[in-house]
C-alpha cells in the first residue's frame, strides 16, 4: 500500500447508501483516512467547491438531477479540479451512448459493477501513482503561471515517467492556451512521428483553423475521423471547419453522424440544431434543440440560446403558439439570468414579427435592447447575434449593421466570432456587404493597434496611450486594445516615474483582460513588470 494512496483524501458520490458505505469500507481497509460521502451531484459540487480531493469516485447514475457525467463536466468547466486529480467514474451500464457520452468528459477510470475491494485498490494505487506527479504543474496552472507549467512538464519529460502522454496533452493544451502555436506545432509533429495519435493530428488541423486555412484543417479532420471512428472531437472540429467554408450541408451530415455515436452532449446537439437550421433543415433543427433541452436540463452547458433557436424553428414552420410557450419556458428557466433575458425578447420580437404583431415585436425589441444597455458591454457575442438578427427582421439595418461591426472590432482576432458574424449577413443576403463590413472594422482595429506600437517605439508614451485610452472608450471587450493600453501606460510608468494613478490603471486593464481571456500570454509578463516597477 502507498504513502501516497493512505494519505489522500477521498470523495465517494453515490445516491444508494449501501453503495456508498461499501466504497467506504473498501478505502477505509486500505489505510485511508480521509474520506467524505455524497448522495448527488449538488451535494458532491457543493463538497468539491470546499474541499480539495486527491480521489473522487463517482457513480454515473445519480437519481434525479444531474448524472455523474454532469458532474464531472460541471466540476471541470468550473476549474473546481485540476489535472492532478484522479476521477473515477463507477457504473453498471454497459450501453454505447453512455460509454461515448462518460468518454467525452475525460473520466481517468472506469469501473464497471460490482467491484471489489482488489480491484479498487490496483486501479487507485496506478492512478494515484501517475497524478501526484501532476501537483506542481496544476498549482502553476492554478496561479495562471503559465510559463511555469511548461517548464515542469519539460522537466518531467525529461525524466522516466510513467504518464508521457499525458503530460504532453497538458502541455499542448498551455501552448495553445497561450497563443504560442509555432511550440504547439513542434510538439504535435513531435509526438506523431512516434506515432499515430488522434489527439496531436487534431492539434494541427486546430492550428490550420486558427491560421484561417480552413481548406488545410478540413483534411486533416477528414483523416482524423476516418482513421479513429470514435474521436469525437475531431468530429466537432471537421463540422466547424466545414461551416467556415460554407459547406453547411456538410457539416450538418458529419453532426448528425457524431450525435448517433454520442448523442448526449448538449453542445454537439445544439451545434446541429443551429447548422440545420441555417440549412433549411427545420425538421433536422427542432428535433436536435428538443433533444439539447432535454438532456441539458441539469447540465452546466444549459442555454437559453437552445430555447431561442427552438422558438425560431417553431416561428418558421407556422406555429408561433408554440414559439411563444417555448418562450414562456425559458422565461421560467432563466429568470434570473439578464443574457438569457436579452435572447429571449430578441427571439419573441421575432415571433410576433412573423405574425404581423409588429408594436409587440418592437416592444420585445426595445426590452431587448434596454437590457444590453445595462449590461454596459458584457454582453456576450452569441447574444448580440441574436439581438442583431431582429433587427434585421424588423427593417432596422444601420442598428443591426453596427451592432455587428462593434462585435466584429472587438474580437478582430478571433476566428470564430467573426465567422459567426459572417453567417448572420448570409442569413440577411447580405454576404457581400457584410464581408466589406468585417474587413473595414478589423482593419480599423489593426491600424489603431500599429499607431500605437509605432509610438511606444518611438518613446512617446503619452501619445501612444491617449490613442488607445480613446479607442478602448468604444472597444471595451478588445482584449488586444487593452492590453497594449496596458503595455503602454507600464512604459510611460518606466519612463516618467512611478505614478499610482498610472498603475491603477494598468492593474484594472489586466483584470479586464483576464476576465475575457485568462490565458493572455501578456498579462503576466505586464503584472509583473507593473510590480517590478512600483516596488522598486
């Protein structure tokens, strides 16, 4: 028996409380101390927020509310785990959706029913063995420290271990987290030429999407999902891909294949549900955003977009009864959510447009619009679209034009949101237009972004961040803008000496920026280049 196994502590989540008591005992006899229980998920999520686990064992049928998958997606999405983690998923289900749906969260084991005090054990003592290894580089994850992380999977790469893989799975998802896709590339091309492995193939069809070849990253996923017929993710990716270069069609026959293998994940479901129905495909539409609703309920990727969507689909197949009680629905669902709120009335002014309501329609607009006023930018981009959308429905073009053209400035960089704000255009007819608009705003941004290092070259400082100060008035969400603000006002600091206004400043545009991306290679480099300068 390992130090190691004795001394961790352990959950065990299980809604029977024989089940539970008999986990119980098993650990107890291998010398563990440390040991909580929970009957559910909100319970175990509840422990999990408290309390740092070393095991957690975790049955997949929980009784009402969210299963043991859920949780396990929730917990991870959250960061209420980290990579060091053992997860333990127990089961007596044999069946294939649940086998792909677990698959898909990433459990480290499974344990199929009944189990033994044995098997346990052997499985807990390999599992805990391969994670302790991981506790360094999780706590520099944790700190955001993302240089740091690299350097300790480096470190350990370097040595006999007994999880390589692993650790280069870790270190390939910082590379990409952080932006530095030419070390990303090398570790890709570095683990494939060992040998084939489905995870560093769709690491580079990822880099070639990022790089905007989509062409590139269609083939590769292609390869991908023929060589592994289970890789779900690469599924995702070749759907995307194929929506980027306007092959809806297709990306509609590839999700709806993946939803056969897995059909219970809300994300996919909806990613169908939203390429159907920009396909025409209504029937197609309705049934993959009934069934996201349904297997949605207690997870944590619920979405009042799902209800938006369905509500659409129901408006554009003549039955705007039923638009308006899905709407009802998501009312009740997210009453306390303002986003949801916001996709809500911008679906129901839809809805009574279609049915020749016009002042309801604009009254829901207005609701609409009034409620992203409050939220004063923090609306996210999926949400905008919708609000856009309407108005269009409505005859209001220059509003919906430049609610479009705020979204595309302040997310110039990121392929996907542009793509989706490319799609909304098509929606419109308006490909072309649309297509100049992006252009011209991106390019906007990019100009400003160029003045400004131009300056800072130059050693003009306070010219560089009166521009941008100027330019994040009405680019709040560009992460770019207000981290090169930042980079600015740090060297105005270094140049004129320190300035507690300046750094407060600078400190409240790498929060910001954090909140939108908390992987911003920048923001630790300029933290501590702020902290170096104010307390030297």
């Amino acid at each position: 028996m390992s130090a190691s196994l004795r001394q961790a502590c352990i959950l065990i989540i299980d809604d029977f409380q024989g089940m539970r008591t008999l986990l119980r005992d098993f650990v107890k006899n291998m010398g563990v101390t440390q040991i909580d229980t929970a009957s559910n998920g909100k319970d175990a999520i509840s422990q999990i927020e408290r309390t740092k686990y070393d095991i957690i064992i975790c049955d997949y049928n929980l009784g009402a509310g969210q299963n043991g998958q859920q949780v396990l997606d929730e917990v991870k999405l959250r960061n209420l785990i980290g990579v060091s983690t053992v997860w333990v998923m127990v089961t007596a289900e044999k069946t294939s959706e649940m086998v792909m749906g677990a698959a898909e969260v990433k459990p480290d084991d499974y344990l199929l029913k009944p189990i033994n005090q044995s098997l346990l054990e052997n499985r807990l003592e390999k599992l805990i063995a391969r994670k302790q290894s991981l506790l360094g580089i999780e706590k520099a994850i944790k700190s955001r420290d993302y240089p740091s992380a690299i350097a300790q999977c480096d470190q350990q790469l370097k040595t006999d271990v007994i999880n390589p893989q692993e650790i280069l799975r870790i270190k390939s998802d910082l590379l990409l987290t952080t932006g530095d896709y030419d070390a990303a590339r090398a570790l890709f091309e570095t683990a494939l030429a060992e040998r084939s492995v489905p995870w560093a193939s769709t690491g580079l069809g990822r880099l070639r999407f990022y790089a905007r070849d989509y062409a590139g990253a269609k083939e590769i996923f292609q390869e991908v999902v023929r060589e592994n017929k289970v890789y779900m993710e690469a599924f995702d990716w070749l759907a995307k891909t194929l929506n980027a270069l306007g092959e809806g069609e297709e990306a509609q026959k590839v999700l709806t294949d993946a939803v056969k293998l897995s059909p219970n994940s809300p994300v996919r479901q909806k990613t169908l549900g939203d390429t159907a129905y920009s396909n025409g495909a209504l029937d197609v539409a309705q049934s993959a955003f009934e069934k996201t609703i349904k297997i949605g309920e207690f997870s944590p990727h619920k979405n009042s977009a799902v209800f938006a969507g369905l509500a659409r689909v129901f408006s554009d197949k003549d039955s705007p009864t039923e638009a308006l009680k899905i709407l009802e629905r998501s009312k009740k669902e997210f009453k306390h959510n303002t986003q949801a709120s916001i996709q809500t009335a911008a679906a129901e002014s839809v809805v009574y447009n279609k049915m020749g309501q016009t002042d309801k329609a604009e009254a829901a607009l207005a609701t609409a619009e009034q409620l992203m006023e409050k939220m004063a930018g923090n609306v996210n981009p999926e949400t905008a679209m919708e609000v856009a959308k309407s108005l269009f429905k409505l005859g209001k073009k220059e509003k919906a034009c430049g609610l479009l053209r705020e979204l595309a400035k302040n997310n110039h960089e990121n392929a996907e949101i542009s793509l989706g704000v490319e799609s909304v255009f098509q929606s419109e007819n308006m490909a072309e237009e649309g297509q100049a608009l992006i252009n011209k705003s991106r390019q906007e941004v990019v100009d400003i972004n160029n003045q400004g290092v131009l300056l800072a070259k130059k050693g003009d400082f306070l010219a560089g961040v009166k521009l941008l100060r100027e330019a994040a008035k009405t680019l709040a969400n560009n992460e770019v803008i207000l981290v090169n603000l930042c980079g600015l006002l740090i060297g105005l600091i270094n140049k004129e000496g320190k300035n507690a206004a300046l750094a407060a400043e600078a400190k409240g545009l790498l929060e910001r920026v954090r909140e939108l991306n908390p992987a911003n290679k920048k923001c630790q480099a300029y933290s501590l280049a702020l902290t170096r300068i104010m307390n030297g």
